[in-house]
C-alpha cells in the first residue's frame, strides 16, 4: 500500500512539473516582443524581411500548439533556453550558482529546526510562562518584518557597528584559504544570511512545536506512560516530543517555496553568491530567459523537495496510508 | 454590530494595532496635502541626521527629507495592499465557491490548481510576473494578487463544503432558486466572517511583498515607496543608518498593526473558535 502512495506522489510531481513548463510558456507572451525582436535590437538595424526570417528560423511563425509542444521537448532535454546577456546556456549558469544556494538553505533549515523545536518545547513545557509569551510576541515580530530589511539590519549591528562578522559573499576575497581554513571561512559568511533566513522559520517551528506537544500531551498513549511510571522527562522527550515531531516534516515541505523567495532578498543582500543573488542580476540585466529559468529550476525542485517529505512522512508515520 | 465592537476593543493589541493602522492611513491620505511639493523635491544637503534644522528624521542619498518620503511611501503600501488583496479575494471567493458548492470533478480540478499555485515558488513568479509585463503599479497589484488568491480559495470552499448542505440552502433549491443566486445571496454572506479575517491578515502580506519588489527595483518607478528607499539607501547604510532604518520601521508597524487586527477580528467573529 504505501508503495501505491509512493507511486501516486511521483505522478503528482511530473504533471506539477508539466504545469510549471506550461505556465511558463504563457509567461514568455507577457513580455512585449518577442525573441525576434529582442535578437533584432542587438544586431542594430532590421528590416520586415530580417524579422520574418528570423521568426521563421525560431519557429516563432508557427501555430502556437506547435510551439508549445517545442518548447516543452526543449526544456525535456534541459536546453532552458540562452541567456541574453551572458550568452550561454541558462541552464549551466544556474546550476553553476545552485551549490552555494543550497548550502545556505541546508544550514538555514538545520538552524531554524534545532533552534524552533528546542524553543517551542521549552515553550510547551510551560504555557503562559515568559518565555512562553516571548515566543509568541518574536513570532509576530518576524512575521511582520520584510526579510530583506532585517537582513540589512543584522548587518549593521553585527558587521558595521559590532565588526563580528564578515557582511559580504560566501569567502573572504583573495585570501585562497585551502582545506579547514576555507571552511571555516565559508562557516563564518554563512552566519548573518543563514540566520537571518532561519529566523522567520525558526518563529514558525516554535509556535508549531508548542502547539502539536501540547495537543499530543494530553493524548491517552502519554497518560499511559505515565501510570506505567516513567519519569517526566523521558516522556517528554520519547513520547510527547517524537510524536509532536511528525507534523513538522510535512511543514518543512510546505516551506520550501518560500525558502525560495527568502534566498532572493537574503541572498541579495549579503552578496552571497547563488541563485537568489542571480534573480536579482537578471532582473536587473532585463535577462528575461535567466529570470524564466530560475523560476522553473526553483519550482520543479521544491516539488522534488515536497515529494522526499510526503515520502519521509509516510514513513514517519504508518497511519498515512489510509489517506492520500 | 456593537457586541462585535465591544468584544473587538476589548483586545488591547486589536485596538492598538487599530488606533496605529487608522493613523497611518490618516498620514497617507493628508500626504499630498500637507507636503505639496511631493517626495521627490530636494530640500538640502544628502544625509543630513534627525533633528538637523528643519529636518526631523533627516534627509536621503539625495537630500530629499525622508519625512516626506515616509509619509508618501504610506501612500504606495496600502493601495497596493489593499487593492491586491481586494482582487485576490475576488479571485478566490469566486473559485472557492464553485468549487465547494458544485463538488465533485469540478472542485477536484480547481482544488489541483489552487494546489499548485501553493507548491511553486510564489514570490520568483511575482519577479517573473513584474518584470515581464514592465513594473508598475497595476503590475504589481496583478501579480500580488495572483499569487495569494489561494489562501481564500481554501477558506471558502472549506466553508461552503459545510454551508451546503444545510436546511437553509436546501429550502432556497425547494423555492427554485438558481445557483448563482444560493451562492452569492445565501451561503456567501454566512461565509463572511472567515473571509474577512484572512483578508485582513493578507493586506499585511500584501505590504510586504510590495516592499520586497521595490527593494529589488521591480517598483513603479514614478513612485517613492519604503521598499525603494530602502533599496535606493544600501550604500548610504554604513555611513547613515536613519536612511534604512526609519522606511523598514514603518512597514514593520504598519504589517504589525494589520496582524492584530487579523488576531483581533477573529476572536471578535468566531467567539466559539477563541484559543
């Protein structure tokens, strides 16, 4: 059975894949022009004739099914189109770019996890205790931050006014650290913009946390394992903490999307160079084929990122085969 | 109406998130008024820190005063907060509606697609969205829109599933009403307090996008906003912190304000929900 469900997941994310594709194409006709136009303004000066040979060459003449169906075989096989400015494949600059993006979110998302789980069960513990209310008010507080904003503001106190910490890129320049010295480099950059995009979620892991332990605390397997004895402690941690866990991994699913967009104001901000940072030059460069192929890079992997959690959950917990 | 008053200003962060909100709007609608030469009129030296003559909060990278430029950056927040979020609610009363009130093949399809618009990275879509149909004002409001119009989808297709099949809606269906008169006339108004509520919370949101996209240079260029000036002091942060600091303030007070009053309305309407 849960190899069914597997199963039905991976269909789910092709056709979410399809769509993105689709949506795509439709994207392109929004932009005034098209690839013609763009083609023909570089080279200066064109005539109807020019125009039509090169529409014709692009296949841009014909009937819009037919292009879709082209273009949909083209990003089959990878070819994201070229980028207008940098005059290579779209592709390759992004995956190029893509490493440092994930190393990033690999660290936020650990620091967001540890950090919410640990103050939400604190939290849970006591409800209504300061540190309690604490919680809450620093998540509405960063809910109610632009991201960007307070991304520059952890700069200005930790790295302009403090000097603790490098405020720019992902190594210091020209030093050619090698071996532990790199990394230890690279550990430092990473801080302020994995901080600064851990903050937000770590505010919704928190209040998550606090209130799946306490739903789960008053459950009968917990009253259970307490009659039976066992130290308060150790229920809860083994029995309240693990099965409050479980919701979470789902959440951390739901979240990619806007981890994505988190990279392009934090990423922005600090000069850390991955794909966020590459949005904002292509927006900027007016680098339409860059920009449509970060967003579909970007979205068919947080659709590969919610099909890894859908299928850790479905492991995590045995009852989720009974749905879909 | 006066119970739901009393029960609404009886949260101290509802009424305060309300008495600041009422102020900023206040603020943005006498802007012109009060600052007729506009944000963009230079009025001395760049940089110049709060309190220097004539200067209350100081002035920009231009020597523009930055207390006019906050209060017509008020201006550009909330109309583009809350006309999105006014189409966005439009959007999805009308597909969560049909959705929840037809069933079946139909709310199967629209539910799929209000899925995928959560899946996918929504704020590079706004990007590609803006970027590609020119930034503009319209353009940002269209592209906001589209992107949170499922959050009220979901909401109002959850309620109509419930509101449907009560007694109500079944004596309409006896006396022979269509259904678009059952929808809008019958089950909508009873499906108003959820929609109110996370409207409210995404006027806020709303905001916050908007000032993401002009930081980025994806604003209306014609337009001061707290995004852009934001955006327009990142090199001045070093040397004069008030540039960077003062715009993200008021749009961390203003999206504050609309989250109590979100926290607020929904205690007020949903009594039985109260945590």
């Amino acid at each position: 059975m849960k190899l069914r469900y597997i199963a039905m997941r991976l269909v789910k994310t092709v056709l979410v894949a399809i769509a993105v594709v689709l949506l795509s194409f439709f994207l392109i006709r929004l932009a005034p022009g098209d690839a013609a136009t763009v083609m023909a303004g570089q080279s200066g000066y064109a005539d109807e004739a020019f125009m039509k040979d090169l529409r014709a060459e692009y296949g841009l003449d014909q009937p819009l099914p037919v292009q879709l169906w082209k273009y949909m075989d083209q990003v089959a096989h990878g070819d994201l189109g070229t980028s207008y400015v940098r005059r290579q494949p779209v592709l390759a600059i992004i995956l190029e770019r893509l490493p440092n993006t994930l190393l990033l979110d690999a660290f936020a998302l650990v620091v967001a996890a540890a950090g919410g789980i640990w103050l939400g069960a604190m939290a849970a513990r006591r409800p209504g205790s300061a540190l309690d209310n604490a919680t809450t008010v620093l998540a509405m507080l960063f809910y109610s931050v632009p991201q960007f904003w307070l991304g520059m503001m952890m700069m200005l106190l930790f790295a302009v006014w403090l000097g603790w910490l490098p405020p720019f890129g992902i190594e210091t320049m020209g030093a050619d650290y090698t071996g532990l010295a790199r990394l230890g480099d690279i550990g430092l950059h990473i801080l302020l913009p994995g901080t600064t995009l851990a903050l937000y979620f770590m505010a919704s892991y928190a209040r998550l946390t606090r209130t799946a332990m306490i739903e789960v605390a008053d459950q009968d397997f917990v009253k259970t394992a307490r009659a039976k004895g066992i130290g308060e402690r150790q229920v809860a941690r083994r029995h309240i903490l693990r099965n409050a866990l479980i919701p979470l991994i789902t959440f951390a699913g739901l979240q990619a999307s806007i981890l994505v967009g988190g990279n392009v104001l934090v990423e922005n901000v600090f000069s850390w160079p991955g794909v966020g940072t590459l949005a904002y030059e292509a927006v900027t460069q007016r680098d339409n084929p860059l920009l449509l192929g970060i967003f579909i890079v970007t979205a068919i992997l947080v659709s590969l990122f919610n099909l890894i959690t859908d299928i850790a959950y479905s492991v995590a917990d045995p009852r989720v085969e009974l749905g879909r | 109406m006066m119970d739901f008053a009393r029960r609404f200003f009886s949260r101290p962060t509802a009424l305060f998130g309300f008495a600041v909100f009422a102020a900023i709007v206040a603020i943005a609608l006498a802007a012109p008024l009060l600052f007729a030469r506009g944000p963009f009129n230079i009025v001395g030296m760049p940089l110049l820190p709060p309190g220097a003559p004539g200067l209350l909060v100081g002035s920009d990278v231009l020597g523009r005063d930055m207390l006019v430029g906050l209060a017509f950056g008020a201006r550009v927040s909330l109309l583009v907060g809350i006309s999105a979020t006014l189409c966005a609610a439009g959007m999805g009363v009308l597909l969560g509606s049909v959705a929840g009130y037809y069933g079946g093949l139909v709310d199967d399809l629209l539910m799929r697609v209000t899925e995928f618009f959560q899946i996918i990275p929504s704020f590079v879509l706004l990007m590609v969205l803006v970027a590609f149909l020119q930034p503009s004002l319209e353009s940002a409001v269209i592209g906001i829109a589209l992107i949170s119009w499922p959050q009220v989808a979901r909401v109002v297709r959850g309620e109509f599933l419930t509101l449907r099949s009560r007694e109500f809606v079944q004596a309409a269906r006896t006396i022979g009403m269509r259904d678009a008169g059952i929808i809008f006339t019958q089950i909508l108004p009873n499906a108003l307090p959820p929609i109110v509520v996370i409207s409210s919370m995404m006027v806020g949101n709303a905001i916050l996008a908007e000032s993401a996209l002009s930081f980025l240079g994806l604003g209306d260029p014609n337009l001061l906003s707290w995004g852009s000036m934001i955006g327009g002091a990142r090199s001045a942060m070093w040397v004069a912190w008030w540039t960077t600091v003062l715009p993200g303030v008021s749009i961390m007070v203003t999206v504050l304000a609309l989250n109590f009053i979100g926290d607020g309305l929904n205690d007020a309407l949903n009594p039985r929900r109260r945590r």
